[in-house]
C-alpha cells in the first residue's frame, strides 16, 4: 500500500477550507437529494440525516419538505431479483418526479451501491434515468461512477479499484467479492469493467476518466471541461485515494452542472457524504447509545464473506457472549419452523435476563448453483427471513442490537424491528452506521447497528460488542 502511495500525484493541502466553501456552495442550492440505497450500509458515511424504508407518495412528499437536503431510501434491492430491483427503481423515481413537478422543488437522484461493485448494475441507474427522462425535461449526460469509500479501504487508482486487506492493496476483480454467486465479475479495471457489465453497450475506449493527476495537479476548473465533453450517458469513472479528491471533483462537477450539464451517479457511501456536504462527527459512544435499559443486546451475523466469518470467530472468543448457531440446511428444508422456535426461545431468556445474545448462521453457504443465478440470491433471501422471524418472536426489546451483513440488515430493520423512518445518528465504528429507530418501531428508540458484511478488520465486531457490553 505504502508503495501505491509513494506513485501518487501529491495530495493538495488545505482541505478543511476548501470542504467548508464546498458545503456553503451546497447549502445555498434548494435542490433535494435523494439516494436510492440498495442496502441499508450506504448510510455508512452520514449523520443526523433521516432514512425512509418506504417510498409510498405522502413519505416522499414529506422527504421534499424535510430540512435536510439529502434523504436515504432504503431499496434494499441488492438482495431483490433483477425485475423487482427494476420496479421498485421505477416507482420510487416516477414519484419523486411527478412531486417535484408537483411541489416545484428540484432534485437530483444518487444510486448508492456496493464499493466493492456488487448490485443490480447497470440495470438500476438506467431505470432511473428513464423514468426520469420520461417524467420530466431533464437530459443525463452521463453517469458518473464512484466506488471509492476510504472508510472500507476501497480506492480507485489508474482506472483500477482496489480493496485494501490487512494493508495490501488488492484489484476488485481478484477478491472474494468479485466471485460473489450473484453479481460476480472479472474485471478491475473500471472502464473494462462498464464494458463487461454494460455487455458491451458502452465501450471501455470510450469512457471518461477522471485522473488523479487531474484532480490534483489541474483542479476543478479541467474536472468541469472533461464532464462537459460528456453526452449520451457516457460512463465518466473517478479516481479517488482521499476524500481531498472527492471535494476537488465534486467542486468541478458543480461548475459543470451550473453550466446546464446534468449526471446520473453511482457511488458507493463517500461520494454521498461530500455531496450531501455533511460535516464529519465523532464516533458514537455507549453513553450516546445505551440509556435506561438494563437487558442484554442482540447480535445478528447473517453475511457469509470471508471478512465476516473471521469477525465471528473473534466475537465468539468473548466468554460471557451466549452463541447460538441457527442451521442453515434446516432452514431451507422442512425443519425451518421448528429452528426458529428453538432459537427464538433462547435469545428471549437470554435478553431478558440481561445477557447478550450472538445468533449467527452455520458458515457452510448453500449454493442450489455453481452459476452466478438468482436461484443462489433466494436462499440467502431464505435464511434472512428466518432471522426476520426470530426478532419478530421477541417480547423483550434489547439494549441494542447489530446486524452483520447487508440483506440480513435490510430485513431486520424493514420486516423484523418495522422501522419506517429512522434517524441515521452517525457510525460507532469507520463505516459502521447506527439507526435510531423510530417511534412506531416494535422497539422505538434504541440503537440499531447496520455492519456491512466486507467493513472493519478481523476485530472489529468483537470490539463494537465489548463496547457496548462492558
């Protein structure tokens, strides 16, 4: 890693100056930002900005007439069949539309996705970008792509996206995500990249990029002339080592846009935060997080990845940390019921006696393919809604809970806890968010902590849980 620093154009001094005059540029705009988040980690980045799960007309009305100008919806498409991923797309950017013709509000749409490139892509941006060009006068460009999240370790240098593991930096295309059963991929190098999944509709040839040394050494003014070049959403990918890049680039992108260009985006969670101009926050604390409640907590790890395992393995080491494995061949078999009951019956005592609880699904992942296919996407499904119903059983609300892994933590909040609407109160680790949720939730106000499955170090959950616990 230390070498790939060494080759960097260098980074120019005076960031906090020129991310403050960015976030008052920001601030003077009466322009709404909505962000379709394909899972509940895009939030990983942000703090005291609300999170909707639904997406019905009155919450998206109401999202418009919020005060903060940036609004997470949560898709979680990402765990979605294609066509399901393309309908909800579909229906959420039609009614932003129509109400901002409505309303008369401007807006502008980010697809958070995976900074590891996994999700429903291209399928997703152009849904949008249709419905929206459909809806209204507006024109993309281009689509501006943006998987760098310096929080996860994932950076985007000559054109190729990294994954930084134990401090080696790694190409995308060889890391256990690329192989993921669902949205596996070969390539790590970005324009290549748009050109395999795109299937060749967009060419890697004909895709901008935005260096480094460009953002460095020519500034914002070159970063506009290059996006105004852009026509046809014509894929423009961004290289990006600090959150100094991102701030430069945004800067020039804004001087493209006031000259009447307009972008579609598909970034991962830092992208979101310079965007949204949202100012950095400590991280959160037990004191912040924990008050009046005496029970245990609650501890989910739904994610099978490499990275999540090995965190089990050392949260497990924790000895007053009661585990209960749920089996994953009985859930997908006729036994499921019976292995709710016999889980659920155990984390209620525990909880209510004060114990913290960690329920975790047997590591031997179940593939009903070699395939990458949707068929292996809907056991996952499966096994998630099994742990849905463990926290639905749950007569005793816990002083906290986590949720390992980012179906998993979609469909705890949405299906098991009920959330509607919550509050993103900021991270208790780098790139780990907290939702408050909200007072209509089967447990309203208490801590819920969203872990992305490829977050953090091999400690990192064993740390979280001693936190809050000791």
């Amino acid at each position: 890693m230390n070498e790939v620093i060494r080759k960097l154009p260098d980074l120019p001094e005076g960031y906090n100056e020129l991310n403050d005059l960015l976030i008052k540029k920001i601030m003077k705009q009466n322009i709404k930002i909505f962000v379709l988040d394909d899972d509940p980690t895009g939030v990983q980045t942000v703090n005291n900005i609300p999170v909707l799960t639904v997406w019905d007309e009155e919450s998206i009305r109401s999202a418009f007439l919020e005060k903060a100008n940036l609004i997470y919806i949560l898709t979680n498409s990402r765990g979605l069949k294609a066509k399901d991923a393309e309908h909800i797309n579909s229906v959420i950017a039609e009614r932003i539309c129509n109400i901002s013709l409505e309303t008369g509000k401007a807006f502008k749409i980010i697809s958070r996705s995976d900074s590891t490139l996994r999700g429903h892509y291209p399928l997703e941006t152009e849904t949008i970008r249709r419905v929206i060009e459909e809806k209204t006068d507006i024109r993309f460009d281009g689509e501006i792509i943006i998987p760098f999240f310096k929080e996860g370790g994932r950076y985007t240098v000559n054109d190729i996206h990294l994954v930084e593991d134990n401090g080696r930096l790694i190409p995308a295309g060889e890391t256990e995500f690329a192989k993921d059963a669902a949205f596996g991929y070969e390539n790590s190098d970005l324009k290549l990249w748009v050109e395999e999944k795109t299937l060749g509709k967009y060419k890697s040839d004909d895709v901008i990029s935005i260096s480094l040394d460009m953002i460095r050494n020519q500034g914002y003014d070159e970063i506009a002339k290059a996006l105004l070049g852009a026509e046809k959403f014509q894929k423009i990918i961004v290289n990006a080592f600090d959150y100094m890049d991102i701030v430069i680039f945004t800067m020039g992108l804004m001087l493209a846009e006031e000259q009447g260009k307009n972008f579609l985006f598909r970034t991962a969670a830092s992208f979101v935060k310079v965007r949204g101009g949202i100012k950095d926050k400590e991280l959160l604390t037990k004191d912040e997080l924990i008050k009046h409640n005496n029970k245990g907590g609650l501890v989910i790890v739904g994610s099978y990845v490499e990275k999540t395992t090995n965190q089990l393995y050392a949260a497990m080491e924790l000895e007053y940390l009661k585990t209960v494995e749920v089996s994953v061949n009985k859930v997908i078999s006729g036994e499921m019921q019976n292995e709710i009951s016999r889980v659920s019956a155990i984390v209620e005592n525990e909880i209510a006696n004060g114990n913290t609880v960690l329920v975790y699904t047997s590591r031997n992942l179940v593939k009903v393919s070699q395939k990458i296919s949707e068929e292996n996407l809907e056991v996952s499904v499966k096994v998630s809604s099994a742990l849905v119903d463990i926290v639905k059983s749950l007569n005793t609300a816990p002083s906290f809970i986590i949720a390992k892994g980012g179906i998993t933590s979609s469909d705890i909040g949405t299906k098991g806890l009920g959330v509607k609407r919550a509050l993103v109160a900021g991270q208790i680790k780098s790139g780990i968010p907290v939702w408050i949720t909200d007072e209509n939730s089967k447990f309203p106000e208490i801590p819920y902590i969203i872990f992305p499955g490829n977050v953090g170090n091999n400690q990192t959950l064993k740390e979280i849980i001693a936190e809050l616990t000791t």
